[in-house]
C-alpha cells in the first residue's frame, strides 16, 4: 500500500479537508513531494514556519541539544538552560511586566494556562471572549471558540462565558467586576484578519483597569513578525496582563507559553497548589530550538522587511480582476474573493500549480497568504506569477 492509503486509512484527522499531499522534505519556502514536484509554502504550516522550514541555525541548536538530553524531569523541577536562555531572551524583548515565562506544548495549552491563571488570581470565573475568535481546540479554549453552533456538540463546555462583538465599544461595558480574564488576539486571524481601532483596544484597556479584570492577548498566529512588528500588540501599545504564544515560537518545534508578571504567576504556588502541571512543555530541545529561532529572528533583522514584502505581494496581485480587496498587516494578508466557491476554485488551481494556501476558519469569501517571513523578492514574483495563472484558472 502507497503511504497515501496508508494515511487515509489509518491516521485520523478532523475532516476530510486534508489535500493528503505526501512532502519528503521542505527547506526554506519549498516542499518537495516524493516524486520531486515542488510546491512553494504560503501558509508556514499555519503561521509556524516564520523563518522558512529547516533553518539551518534551528536545526543545528536541535542536534547538539539532542546530544545532550532530551527529557529530564516535568516542566519546572529541573533548571534546564535552554529554558533559562529562552525566557531571559523572551522578557528581553517584552514590556517590563511580561517578566515570567511559563512554559507549555501548544497554543490551545498556553490559552489552558492562561484562563486558569486569571481564575486563580482574581479568584473569579467570569470569562469574557469575542465572536469568530479561535483560541484552541480544548474543552477551556473551546469554551471561548467564537462561534455557537460549531460548540454545541462538545457542551457542556465552561460556565460562565460571555461573548462580546469584536471592535465593538459598547459591548466592552459587558466587562465588570465578576471578570476573571477577557481574552482576544488584538488582531483577529481566523474571522479573515480584522485589525481593530485603537480606541477599541485602548478602551478595552481601561475597562480591565477598572474592573480588575485580566486582558490576554493571545499571538499564537501572530506573534514572532508575523505583522511586521514582534508581536501584534505593538502596532497599538495596548500592554496585556498575559500573553500567550506558540506556532511560530518553536521555529518548527512544538512549544508555547503564556506569560505574565511574577506576582500574578505565582499565584499558582498558592494553596492549594495544583497550579498548572505539564510533563512536557517547555522541552529542552523545543527550548533550544526557539532560542535559534528567536535569536536568528532578531540578529537577521527579518522583521523590519516584512512590512516591504507584504506589500509587494499585493502590488503584484491587486488588478487580477477576482480580487476584491485585502485585509493585511505585514506578511498575513486575506485576499477577500466574490464568494466561497470561488476562493476553494483559486486554491484548487493554485495546488495543482504548485501553491499551498489556506482558507480562514470563519471566513468563507477569502484566502490567506502568510508565506516564511524569510521569503525573497524573487520568491515572491515567483509565488504572484503561478497565483494569477490560478486564478486566470478559475471559470465560474
Ligand atoms: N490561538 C490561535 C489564535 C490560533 O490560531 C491557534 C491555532 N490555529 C491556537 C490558539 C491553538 O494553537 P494549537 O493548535 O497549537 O493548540
């Protein structure tokens, strides 16, 4: 049996939505199929591979970490250097009271923490979320997915959830004294990348102020220059009280993180304990990795090109006449389509040709583009040239 029967058969997956594309290695923007046919990557495996696949400093920092160790102890009783190293250098790079750095495996785990730590530290249980948000796949993350219907098989899911109208004033009055923790990204990924105004983030601000409730931030997809700036919240100056991580962080590695100040950390040691437990996060070669990765990111300077590169992409699209519009801030950008019929057409074509894309979880009539942040000028001609010949493609 081809390996292709192999997966269909015996590895399970969420829908039937996988193209099932068979990769034997990857290596910058490229992906190369057993058969050697080339496909550029203008996904990054959804916003991870922000520094292209198999950077060679990433590789090389997880081959001497490997010969070192690999696994010692669960998260936290040991001292493990790559995770010394990696939080020194996170805070580095964070306002002053993103000080303390608690490590996990994945995005849905670091929203799991982070909604756990509010609770623990307020000592409420009122959490406030925002409709089309998506924050994970587990039962708490779940609980804050910004979309009724598509929760209703799983419930009961977590009392006391409160869904607000995204870059809605008004609806930020909802917040009172009873909120544990109001969790959003700054910049919505999955509703097709809704930038909101600064006086909805700066009011949202002012209310957790008032209130005492927490402000996450979660930069799971956006975080690490994916917007042209570290991480989304910059563009705005609106500071969260906790910010969570993944993707990206690990350049290809799984980890994440949600951090916070020390004293609002701590709050976990406080009786009685069961803070939060995991046995792997924070891995010594995750570590290692995002160290490599973070470090290439910054000494590279790759941010300050990315603003420049998103826009040549959109200069190079904009008059395909089934364009209707952007929606962009660096290298993500939703290209807003007539319907969704034909943005599954566009990514059909594009396949075929050599393109993988993806669409946006709640939002039909567009495709996102968010390529490696390492992507050349001539990458970028040669990504725009097969994308107008898909979309020149589309007959409907
Ligand atoms: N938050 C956001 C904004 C995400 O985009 C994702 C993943 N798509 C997650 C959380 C969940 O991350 P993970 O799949 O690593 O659990």
């Amino acid at each position: 049996m081809s390996n292709r029967q192999l997966f269909l058969q015996h590895v399970a997956t969420t829908s039937d939505y996988p193209i099932s594309l068979e990769i034997e290695r990857a290596e910058g923007i490229y992906m190369y199929s057993p058969e050697g046919k080339k496909y550029i990557d203008l996904v990054s495996g959804v916003s991870v591979s922000n520094l292209g696949h198999g950077h060679p400093r990433v590789r090389q920092a997880v081959k001497d970490q490997v010969d070192k160790y690999m696994h010692l102890m669960v998260y936290g009783e040991f001292i493990e250097t790559p995770q010394v190293k990696l939080a020194k250098l996170l805070v580095d790079n964070l306002p002053d009271k993103l000080n303390s750095v608690y490590f996990v495996n994945s995005g849905s785990e670091a929203n799991e923490g982070a909604i756990k730590l509010a609770k623990r530290y307020t000592g409420r249980s009122e959490i406030v979320h925002f409709k089309n948000a998506y924050h994970g796949s587990t039962h708490g993350a779940l609980s804050v997915l910004g979309d009724e219907e598509m929760k209703n098989a799983y419930r009961p899911l977590l009392p006391d959830i409160r869904q607000i109208e995204f870059d809605n004033i008004e609806d930020l009055q909802k917040i009172t004294h009873k909120t544990a923790c109001v969790i959003l990204e700054p910049i919505q990924s999955e509703a097709g990348f809704i930038i909101p105004s600064q006086e909805f983030l700066d009011t949202l601000r002012k209310r957790c102020d008032e209130t005492g409730a927490l402000l996450i931030f979660d930069e799971v997809q956006m975080g690490f220059g994916r917007t042209g700036k570290l991480f989304a919240f910059e563009h705005f100056n609106v500071i969260p009280d906790i910010l969570t991580l993944a993707k990206a962080m690990g350049a290809g590695m799984p980890i994440g993180a949600f951090i916070s100040e020390k004293g609002i950390l701590d709050s976990f040691k406080s009786n009685p304990m069961l803070g939060h437990i995991t046995t792997f996060g924070g891995h010594p070669v995750s570590c290692a990795a995002a160290l490599a990765g973070l470090e290439v990111l910054l000494e590279d300077k790759i941010i300050d090109d990315v603003n420049r590169k998103g826009e040549l992409f959109i200069s190079l699209l904009k008059d395909h006449p089934l364009i209707k519009g952007f929606r962009n801030k660096g290298l993500f950008i939703a290209v807003n389509v007539e319907s969704q019929e034909i943005m599954l057409e566009v990514m059909k074509h594009a396949y075929e040709l050599g393109i993988v894309m993806d669409p946006f979880l709640f939002y039909p009539g567009a495709f996102r583009i968010a390529p490696p942040l390492v992507i050349t000028d001539e990458e970028i001609h040669e990504a725009c040239a097969l994308l107008i010949q898909a979309m020149d493609a589309v007959n409907i």
